[in-house]
C-alpha cells in the first residue's frame, strides 16, 4: 500500500473516531437533557397535586377533583398515567392511559428517574403526601416518551448519516492533497530514475518543494556529487594504476623475452636481465604494497594507537636519511620530549615518505630540515627544504593518488614509495587514521614545507 493511501485512511481513521465521539457525546447529551426536562415536568405536576391533597380532610384523594383545568392542562397531550396511592396500597383515583407500568419500591420516599417498561421509556415519579407528619398516601406519575424516542432515533441517524458523509468528503479530500502533496516527490522520483551511471553530472531540481523535500533534494545532489567526485577519482585510479603497473609488467616481459631468446646462450643477457626483473617485479610490488595500505582508507579505523616519542622516531629515520641525501644538508631540531598518541611504525612511515619527497626534489646542496616542537595540545613534526618548490596550480592536488607535480621528471630509484605518486596519499592517510592531520606551503623556486601534528598522549588514558 502506498504511503498516501496510509495517510489517507489515517486521517480517516482518526476523524471517523473523533466524529463518533462527538456524536455519542452530543447524542447523549440531548438525550439526558430532553429525559431530564420531562422529569422536571412530571415532578412538578406530581408536586402540585400534593399541596392539594396535603390539606383535604376526607378520605386520601376521595375529594379530589380529575377534572381541575390546571391539571388537564398539563397533561393535555402526554402519555401519562397518573394515579393516587394511599397508604394501604389501593389506587383511589387515576387517570389512565393503557400501558404497563414499573412498580414503586418505596411509595414513601420521594422518587423520580427514567426506566424501561414492556421495551420502552417511562419516567417514573412518586411523591409522598404527609397530614399531620403521617403518611397518608402518594401520587404516582407515569409518562411515556414514545415521541421522545422517536425523535432521538432521528437525531441518532442524523449523526451516522453526517459522520458518513464527513468521512466520505474527509477520504476524498485528503486523497487529493495527498496526491498534491507526493506531486513533487513523484517528480523527484522520475528525474532521479532518469539519472543514469555516465550522468553523475546531472542534478534533481527543487522547484517550488516545501522545506523538507528542499532539504531532501538538497542532500539527494550533495550525495550525487560525492559519488561523482569518487568516480571520477576510482576512474583516475583505475587508469593511473594500469599506467604504473604496465610499465614495470612491460620490462619484465621484454627481459623475458631477452632471456628466452639469448640469455640460455649468453650468461652476461642472463645476469643484466634477471637484475632488471628483480628491480621491476620490487617496484610492482611496492606499489602494490601501497595500494593495499590505501585501500584501509574505506576499511576499519586504524587502532587507538599508544604513547610514540617523537624525537626518538625522527632521530632514527633522520640518519637514515643523511645517507640517502648524499650532498643535501638534513638537519635535525629537537624541542622537549613529545609524546603522541599514534602507531609507532606508522609516524616512522610519515616521516620516511616526507624526507624522501624532500631529498628527491631538492638539488645537491641544498638544506633539509626536522623540526621536533610541541605546540598547544598537538605533537608537531616539520619538514621544510629549500628545493623546487611546488606550483600553486598543483598545491592542492599534492595528496591526490598517483599525482605528479612534474610529471616529465624521470622515476628516482630508492625510497618507499619508489616514485609511484603514492607516498604523499600515504602520510595524509596514516596522519588522518589517528586523528591527525597534514599541511603543506610551497613556494616555487623557494621551497616546501610539510607539517604533521598528531594528538598529545595524555599519561591517564586507557
């Protein structure tokens, strides 16, 4: 069932409930107001009469006149049985008309209230009549609301009819705002199933929509694109992966073949060769080391991490990377003792990747720095050089997979990332995994600066 015939026989719903208790209610009320009037009426006539009778000297009622105008004249038109009862039981006077009546459990007590007899409603009135504080006998009332039944039986179908009618007009009236209402998302729905795989660039049109479905298209084509700007980089990826991995794959066949067709015979082809294959089947995987390390990026979070010194980590890979440098200056400035909550091997790997991008575009001679420092509630780690410099235009791209600043440059051996575009795409993951982040200023012909910052350890975590 669809979400407007729901709310529709919702709404139905709940007014047929609201609308039959109404009606109950207000047939209720007119019926226990119009019993109540002619109660009020029989009691009063049953009152007049015992002033009367109260001050007669003959026999209980034995005097009393029937024929009285006043009393015909409330009477006149009801169906009422009136009698006199006196105090041995015996009916001394009535007027009757032929209809069963209830019995009186107590002459002697006043009482008044409407009850069933023979299916239908009578009002019963019994007043007692006192000479001389002894009881002498009581004047009984009994109406029948025939008429009156009757006229609550038009009103009881007056209700159901206009509760039926109000439901019919409430159904067919909130099915057309429903449908005017699911207008818009109906729209919504066409020109989404109208989007297709290689039409990601397309957006949904609010239009007139109300706030909420504003707010839903809203996220609908922030959602779009996203996942345009992840295919498109799933895209560049896929092609720049098949590029790098083609290379490699491609001298090893051709050193393959070399050795197929001469290296049986030649011992030095056999020696040059396999050397080659070696170096290319390493870089392969290198780079498919990386990949894999970058796919954890849509995976599992990275663990908490524990307590990472880090002038005892930048120490180390520092002389490392003094003997990689060859004529470059890496310099090495430690503040106090800078505790990180991080991955020991991961930080190392951070650093690794920045000095290697430094050494490999810094000239011979030129200066690399570390810089060591705490700095508010962040562990900070510096890498600055003197060397090219990156373009503004390429700056923010610096991080993206597989990207290039210059891409004529020739692939340098050594280094983690082996020249796969990849290394910088790994500190930005590494950094963010444990809630740090990176940044990088460039001025080009001036040099670089990369920073690091991790969350400080605090001594009392778990």
């Amino acid at each position: 069932m669809s979400i407007k015939w729901r709310l529709t026989l919702w709404y139905v719903l709940i007014l047929g409930v609201v609308l039959a208790g109404f009606s109950t209610f207000v047939y209720l009320g007119l019926q226990y107001s119009l019993q109540s009037s002619r109660l009020a009426e029989d009691r009063d006539l049953a009152q007049t009469m015992a002033q009367s009778l109260g001050n007669e000297e003959a026999t209980f009622g034995a005097g009393f006149d029937l024929s009285d105008e006043e009393l015909i004249r409330q009477i006149r038109g009801k169906d009422v049985y009136l009698r006199l009862v006196d105090a041995q039981g015996r009916v001394t006077k009535k007027i009757t008309v032929p209809f069963g009546v209830p019995a009186v459990p107590e002459p002697r007590a006043p009482a008044g209230w409407v009850g069933k007899a023979s299916g239908r409603h009578i009002v019963v009135v019994n007043v007692p009549v006192y000479r001389n504080r002894a009881w002498s006998g009581s004047i009984q009332v009994f109406e029948r609301l025939d008429t009156l039944d009757e006229f609550l039986a038009m009103v009881r179908r007056l209700l159901w009819l206009g509760s039926l009618l109000g439901l019919g007009v409430s159904f067919a009236g909130g099915m057309f705002f429903a449908r005017a209402a699911f207008r818009p998302v109906e729209r919504i729905v066409d020109e989404v199933e109208r989007i297709g795989p290689h039409e990601l660039d397309r957006r949904v049109e609010v239009g007139a929509a109300g706030a909420e479905l504003q707010r839903l298209v809203g996220t609908f084509n922030g959602m779009l694109d996203r996942l345009a700007v992840s295919f498109d980089r799933q895209r560049h990826f896929a092609a720049d992966a098949s590029h790098e991995l083609r290379t490699p794959l491609a001298a090893i066949l051709g050193h393959a073949a070399l050795i197929d067709k001469w290296g049986k015979e030649d011992p030095e082809v056999l020696k040059k060769s396999v050397a080659f294959i070696l170096k290319d089947a390493r870089r392969m995987e290198s780079i498919v080391n990386d990949l894999l390390l970058l796919a954890g990026t849509d995976a599992a979070e990275a663990p908490p991490g524990g307590a990472v010194g880090l002038r005892e980590v930048a120490a180390e890979i520092v002389a490392d990377a003094r003997i990689l440098a060859g004529e470059r200056v890496v310099d090495l400035r430690l503040g106090g003792e800078v505790l990180v909550r991080a991955e020991r091997d991961a930080v190392r790997r951070i650093l690794t990747e920045l000095l290697v991008n430094a050494v490999k575009y810094t000239g011979h001679g030129g200066r690399i720095e570390v810089t060591v420092a705490q700095q508010g509630d962040r562990g900070r780690m510096v890498v600055s050089d003197n060397g090219v410099g990156i373009p503004p235009d390429d700056l923010p791209h610096v991080f993206e997979r597989f990207y290039r600043v210059d891409k004529a440059r020739s692939r340098r051996a050594g280094g983690t990332a082996g020249g796969t575009g990849l290394g910088l795409s790994i500190v930005q993951y590494l950094a963010e995994a444990y809630h740090g982040r990176v940044s990088v200023t460039s001025t080009p012909g001036v040099g670089s600066k990369f920073v690091v910052e991790f969350p400080l350890f605090v001594g009392d975590e778990a």
